[in-house]
C-alpha cells in the first residue's frame, strides 16, 4: 500500500513539474517574442556589439534608418568595414567607458560627422549576455535638433543682451506687482541703483507721491487695454535722495500664452531734450 501511494506521488509531482516546465518554456518565449519586437521596432537606434572586439551582432531598423545603412552591410563586413570612421569612433568611446564603468546612464557624446556637421546624442548601455557570448546593449537618442536650437538661443540672447546694453536710453522691466526683474546700465546710473538693488525696489519706491496716481492711471487705462500707454513725464527719486525728471512709455509684456506677466519701458532724461530745445 505505502509503495502504491508513493508510486502514484511521484508521478503526480512529475506531472506537476512537467506542466510547470511547460508552462515557463510558454513565458519565456513569449518574453522573448515581445523583447525581440521592442528591440526591431523601437523608435531609438539599438545595437548589440561584442564586447571582445566591438563587432556589430544586431543592430534595430531605427540604426538602420539614422545610418542609412543595411544590418547585413554593418554585420556582415569585416570589424574595420562595419562602419563609417564618424560612426567608429563614436562606438569606441562608448565601449571604452563601458569596460572602465560597467554601464553607461545617459551620457552625451558628440560625433563629427562627414559633411563637417556635428551630431549630438545621448547614450545608455549596459553589458549583456547574447547567445553565450559577453556584449554590449546600446541605445541613442539623437538630440542634435534640440542642441542647435538651444545654441542658436544663445546667440540671439547675447545679441539681445549686446543691443540692450549698448542703449543710451534707460530700460525697465517690472512684475505686475511693480517689482524690478531688469534693468540695463542706462536706467542704473540715471537713478544710482545698481540692478541688484533694483531688485528689491517697486516702482512706488522710486516715484514721489504726486505722480502715483497719475501713473496708475495712464497703465490701468491704457497699457492694460492696449498694450502701451501714451508717452508722458514724471520723476524719479535717485539713490542720493535727488529728483530726475524722465520721459517714458509703457508697455504691457506677455507670456507665450498671452496672459499679462509685467511691464516694461524706455526712459529718457528730459534735461537732455529740454537743453537740445534751449540750445
């Protein structure tokens, strides 16, 4: 009887773990299946090199597509063939930093390219065991686009910034509240702040109590409506406690959405256009 039990056990758990056994060999080749579909259809390049020698063993359509390249023309050819010099080069800098780290977590590299242009992209590989054999799995994104635009922010920015410097005529930037956000060397000399000291002022802090009213009128009524107001005087209260009497005209600023953020203007001493009528 005991013998009969433990016969009808053991084959009980066999066919446990046969079914298990089936059952796992199903997943994996169903992960193996999605793997393979996010490797071939991924929108970024994916490539696997051995790491022995930096040989290509798969590389995705997205590669493919960057490259204008075929996976048999990159694969198939002799190591020193299997790429352009631009693409090598670039390649080795990323398996050399592998072999010192180990993996590499979106790193930047730039790559010159043929025609003199330069391709900037993001780089995150790690090791991997493909088919027995130690390699790489890398991806890239490219961000040359978005490199070049910021540059070429940069240089508008200094321009803006060489323009706005060079004005002989004060500028101001205020809040909504008032508060200076900027002002360039013009405006600073004219009131004897400094653009640090600016701001922590408001423009109340600045303008003597007889022209608070009018000014709020003239933005309230028209920078607010409009987006400018009419040119206009009014003082201002020096650093030194001393007043200058400028000329100015208000503008509205708004946000990339159109809703009001602050204001801005051009300030000019009237001294020097009363001395230009006198004279």
């Amino acid at each position: 009887m005991w013998e009969f039990m433990l016969g009808a056990v053991a084959a009980v758990s066999v066919g446990a773990l046969l079914v298990v056994t089936f059952l796992l060999k199903r997943d994996l080749r169903r992960l193996a299946g999605q793997l393979e579909a996010v490797f071939k259809n991924s929108p970024y390049p994916i490539v696997v090199n051995r790491l022995e020698d930096g040989a290509f063993l798969r590389v995705n359509e997205a590669f493919c597509r960057e490259n204008q390249i075929t996976e048999e023309e990159v694969t198939r050819a002799p190591l020193t063939q299997q790429l352009p010099p631009h693409l090598w080069a670039g390649f080795e800098r990323v398996r050399s930093r592998l072999l010192n780290s180990g993996a590499i977590h979106n790193q930047e590299v730039r790559t010159l390219l043929p025609n003199g242009m330069q391709r900037d992209q993001i780089v995150s590989s790690t090791l991997i065991d493909w088919n027995g054999v130690r390699c790489s799995l890398t991806m890239t994104v490219d961000i040359s686009e978005r490199r070049a635009a910021e540059r070429e922010r940069a240089e508008v920015q200094a321009r803006y910034q060489r323009l706005y410097q060079g004005l002989i005529d004060g500028f101001a930037a205020v809040d909504l509240n008032g508060r200076f956000t900027d002002a360039n060397w013009a405006f600073q000399e004219m009131v004897g702040y400094n653009e640090e000291e600016l701001k922590q002022k408001t423009v109340l802090d600045l303008t003597p109590s007889k022209w608070i009213e009018f000014e709020q009128r003239l933005v309230r009524e028209q920078a607010s409506v409009r987006g400018f107001t009419d040119p206009y005087e009014k003082e201002y209260r020096c650093k030194d406690g001393t007043l200058v009497q400028v000329e100015l005209r208000v503008h509205l600023e708004r946000d990339e959405q159109g809703h009001p953020v602050g204001y801005w203007c051009l300030v000019r001493p009237c001294k020097e256009r009363r001395l230009t009528l006198h004279s």
